[in-house]
C-alpha cells in the first residue's frame, strides 16, 4: 500500500480492533495533552496519563474531557514517570510511550537502561514522515535524530527497523533510497562506497521487504524528471519511500530545512524497542505531536 495524505495512516489506526495503549510520561504538559486528548476522542488511542494528578486533572477540565475515559497514574518524579511506563509496557499494559513535560535525556535513560530490557537487539534510530507539498505521496527519513555517524552494519540495520515499522503500517516492498550526494560509487567518498553496499545486500536477501537503491542523490531520489535527465533508471528514482541519509548532520540539517521553509508538521518515532517510542521536543506543535501518535498507532494497527 502506498500513502499519499497522514489521514490515511490515520484512517488505518482507527480500524484498529482495540485502541493502543499509550502511556504518556509526564503528562502536565499543554501541547501533548492537547494532541493525546484529541487521538482519545478520535479513538486513536487509550491513553494513560503518568504524572502529576492534580495538574493533570484541571488540564482534562480545560479540554472538557471526561476523567473517567482516562487512566491517571499519580507521579510527580519525572524519572520515577518514566520508570512507571517502562513497567507498563513490560507488564503488557501499554503498546506505545510518549515523552512529555520530561528532558530529552530522562526519558531516554529509562528507555535505553539495560535493566529495563525494551532495547530488541537492534540499533535504537529514528523514523520520520513527512507529507510534502510538491511529492506524491508520503515520505519517509531516516534517521534523522540518533546515530551521529553510523557504520556500514549500523546502516543496515537503520533500513531493518524502518522497513520493520513501516511494513507494520501497511507499506509493501518500500522503495529506499540510500542518500549519498553522487549517483555513482567514487572510492573516495564512503558514503557512495556503503550505499552501493547496502544496495547489494538488499539484491542478496540480506536486508528483506523493501527495494534499496544507491548511491543516489535527493532530487534523482524524489524528482522523476531529475532522474530521467541524470538518466538513472529503477524502481526507486523519482518514486522514494523512505530515504537514508549517510549520518546525522546532512539528516539533521535536512529535515529542519524542509520543516521549517514548508512549514509542515511531521510525524516521528523511535525504533528498535519492543513498542513505539514518541519522542517529540517539548517545543513541538500539537499538530507534530499527534502526528507521531498516529504513526505509532497505525504500527499497532499491523500488531493486529
């Protein structure tokens, strides 16, 4: 199946049998009340509010939610809320986590701690989508957030979790495109050499569920005219599922390009643990923040 529009991710999480489970860490925050209240009444998701009750309490009476159509957790300690959601999870009582009102590097310690055993083995990445202005359907990058400069093996297993996660959302045989800023192997830039790796890998059977294509640049990736001019032929030219960059600060640098001058929004999760992890910036919209709710209900949706 191929998107074009976040809705119909959103339209898929709503057939969802029953609703995601999703335990919200520190939850005495505005915007993130603002966009789990708004997946709750959309029948997104169940949420679970982990944090300080009393606060919580008047935030649902701002919003005119019913209490009782919520689960409150009373936990002031941001650590201690993180903690609270971790057991959940392991316990079988939640299927995603949300970062609230907590620091980046709380929340991520009690996702990451050994002890807490939510890791699967593979690398922890970050997947974006994006619905831009001027592609034809959705768009997806990775990793965006994470892995500052990863190796060839960790490259490969950026691509294993994406295609993992956007397969449970109904894509099938994901075209990806490994970015490199030339469209053919040159020794001298590793970048283009592990791209054409990855790609081989990908023809051998070592990286499943998806078609990879690389060295190849952003426009020959996203651009059919692009490509036919540069006359670079396959599946993915101009017809990108999801695209790899070749670390964090082409990605970083990027992704906030697009963000800020389309002025979109996007969804995001992190990969590599037992559920979806939402991990938004405290600064993040509303809009932003429901987004990656929908992403990680929609992968609940294909648990099913």
């Amino acid at each position: 199946m191929t998107y074009t529009k976040f809705s119909q991710l959103t339209q898929r999480a709503m057939q969802r049998k029953q609703k995601a489970r999703c335990a919200v860490v520190s939850a005495e925050d505005e915007y993130t009340m603002e966009a789990v209240l708004r997946a709750g009444r959309e029948g997104l998701i169940e949420p679970i509010l982990i944090g300080d009750e009393e606060i919580i309490s008047e935030l649902l009476a701002d919003h005119y939610y019913d209490k009782s159509d919520v689960t409150i957790c009373h936990e002031p300690n941001h650590e201690a809320a993180a903690q609270r959601a971790v057991d959940l999870v392991n316990a079988g009582q939640a299927d995603c986590i949300m970062k609230g009102l907590i620091k980046t590097a709380q929340f991520m310690h009690a996702i990451l701690k050994r002890e807490n055993q939510l890791r699967t083995g593979n690398l922890v990445s970050m997947l974006s989508i994006r619905e831009l202005p001027h592609y034809h359907k959705l768009i997806a990058f990775t990793d965006a957030g994470i892995c500052m400069h990863p190796t060839l093996d960790e490259k490969r297993q950026i691509i294993e979790n994406a295609v993992q996660t956007m397969t449970a959302m109904g894509y099938e045989n994901i075209k990806v495109g490994v970015l490199a800023s030339v469209e053919v192997v040159n020794p001298r830039m590793q970048d283009s050499v592990e791209a054409a790796e990855l790609k081989r890998m990908n023809l051998e059977g070592q990286i499943p569920g998806c078609t990879v294509e690389g060295p190849i640049s952003y426009d020959v990736a996203i651009n059919k005219e692009a490509a036919k001019v540069k006359g670079f032929g396959g599946d993915v030219a101009g017809d990108a599922d999801l695209l790899v960059f070749p670390e964090l600060t082409s990605a970083n640098l990027t992704t906030k390009a697009i963000t800020q001058t389309c002025r979109i929004p996007v969804g995001s999760l992190i990969l590599g643990t037992k559920v979806p992890v939402i991990l938004s910036s405290r600064a993040s919209s509303a809009e932003t923040k429901y987004m990656c709710i929908t992403l990680a209900a929609a992968v609940n949706a294909g648990a099913e």
